[in-house]
C-alpha cells in the first residue's frame, strides 16, 4: 500500500458496517458490509488477490 493509504488504513474502525470501493474518477465499482470492516477492507488490497467477489452490473 502507498503511505497516503496506510495512514487512512490505521483509521478503519473494526466494527461491522458497510463499505464502498471507488475508482480513481469517483465511481463506486463495489458495495460491500463486514462484520469487521478494517479486515474485509485489507483482504481487498492484499498481495495475493486483488479481484471483486462479485461483478458489477451495468
């Protein structure tokens, strides 16, 4: 992750709630909820996988 990220990383709460995933121009790419939103949001940007559980319908 770039510093900028790590930084608003730190702040996620581990709390369940729902969170959005946007692309650089601000589109909302994914919808999603977690019961500890700090976790679901590091599963997204890990090294091993970088992909959506769903796909996005147009």
């Amino acid at each position: 992750m770039k510093k900028p990220l790590i930084k608003k990383f730190k702040k996620i709460p581990k709390k369940p709630g729902a969170y959005l995933l946007k692309d650089k121009t601000g589109e909302i790419l994914y919808i999603g909820k977690a019961q500890d939103i700090k976790k679901r949001i590091q599963s997204h940007f890990s090294k091993k996988k970088w992909f959506f559980h769903r796909s996005v319908r147009r």
